[in-house]
C-alpha cells in the first residue's frame, strides 16, 4: 500500500517541482522589494517628521496586527471590485511584499535608533548632511543589529508565502493539496511538502544563527 503511495507520489514530482519553483520566486521577488520598501520606511519612520512617523506607524501596526489571510483577500476579492484586476501572483507578491515591509521597517527602525546619540552628533558637527549622516555613520552601525532579525524575518515571509494557496495560486502548499485528492495519505504528502520548505528555508536559519553567533562575539570583545 505505502509503495503504491510513493509511486503516486512520484509521478507527482513533476507538478511539486513547478510548485516549489513558483514559491522561491514569489518569495524572492517578495523579499527583494519588501526589504528595500521596508529599509525606506524604517529611515522616514525615525527622520524625525512625526506626522509621517505616525503614519507609518499606524499603517505598520494594521499589518502587523490583522491576520494575513485576511489581507491577502482584501487584494485579490476587493480590489477587482474597484476596477484593479490582479492574478493571483500579482495579488500574492503585493500582500508578501506589503507584510515584509512592515515587519523590516520596525527591524531597521529599531537598529537607527540603536546608534548612539554621541556618535549621531559626531557626524553632525562634522558638517555631514542628514542623507551622509545616514549613509556613513548610522546605517553601517545599525546593520550589525539588523541583520540577524532581518534574515529570520526573510524565513518567515517564505514560510507565509504557503497563504497564497487560499487564492488558488499554484505554489508548494497548493500542489499538497492537490496530490492528496490522489494519494489518500495526508501525512506523507504534507511532511514531504513541509521537507521542502524546510530545505528553501534551512540555509537562512544556518545565516542567521552564524550571525547572530557574531553579533554576540563582537559584543563580547566590546565588553572586554
């Protein structure tokens, strides 16, 4: 019985590689223009124009605090309804890329405001404008912080990128579901669907553990 099942299965192999191949993208894709939305607004969220502080803010905490299939639908049921037609891969790297923005933009916001003050007045009496300042002193010091979270947070988004199935677009989680109308076997499908994640994702968590290793090396050496 279980070897009929595998066979099955490996006549699926075909259809669970198209799959995986349409979440790396939609992930990558994802990730790419959710850092570099999320790193813009993490530096307006600490440039000290509080009423775009507090929109930011605000936008950041309704993401962060509503369920992402939710937001996920919103996109691709309502906005057709305003005359915005979107596919479902469309729909899928807007909702991944809004989410992975705002998560960044708290992570980026958080490692600015980690730099101290001392070494931010520094840059200032040295006649730096504000885009040097930022360049120069503060983001390189800020990303020793950011980078361990930020790496862990592209794990997440990878993992959360299984949402777009509810849309029926055809990524890793979909085509699970779809071979166990097949395979009557759920848990065997489903462990080799979570295998695959795991393998797209293992290589980030390693980084981010390796980083995280030197981020509390270099502050030890710091301390001494």
């Amino acid at each position: 019985m279980i070897w009929q099942q595998l066979q099955s299965l490996a006549g699926s192999y075909p259809l669970a590689l198209r799959g995986l191949g349409v979440t790396v993208v939609l992930s990558l894709i994802s990730l790419v223009l959710g850092t570099l939305l999320g790193f813009g607004l993490g530096i307006l969220r600490t440039g000290g124009n509080r009423l775009i502080s507090s929109v930011i803010g605000a936008w950041v905490d309704l993401i962060r605090g509503t369920p992402f299939l939710v937001q996920i639908f919103l996109i691709f049921f309502i906005l057709p309804e305003l005359g915005i037609e979107l596919d479902a891969f469309t729909a899928g790297i807007i909702a991944l890329t809004n989410l992975a923005a705002c998560f960044i933009c708290e992570i980026v916001a958080a490692g600015i405001r980690s730099v101290p003050t001392g070494q931010v007045e520094a840059a200032l009496a040295s006649g730096l404008s504000r885009w040097q300042r930022m360049r120069q002193v503060v983001l390189p010091q800020a990303m020793r912080i950011v980078l361990p979270p930020l790496v862990g947070q592209y794990v997440l988004l990878i993992k959360d990128s299984s949402v777009v199935s509810a849309i029926g677009l055809t990524d890793l989680t979909r085509v699970g579901w779809l071979v166990v109308q097949r395979v009557p076997n759920g848990l065997l499908v489903f462990f080799l669907i979570g295998l695959g994640y795991f393998i797209v994702c293992y290589p980030l968590i390693m980084l981010a553990r390796r980083l995280e290793q030197r981020m509390g090396a270099a502050h030890g050496e710091v301390q001494l």
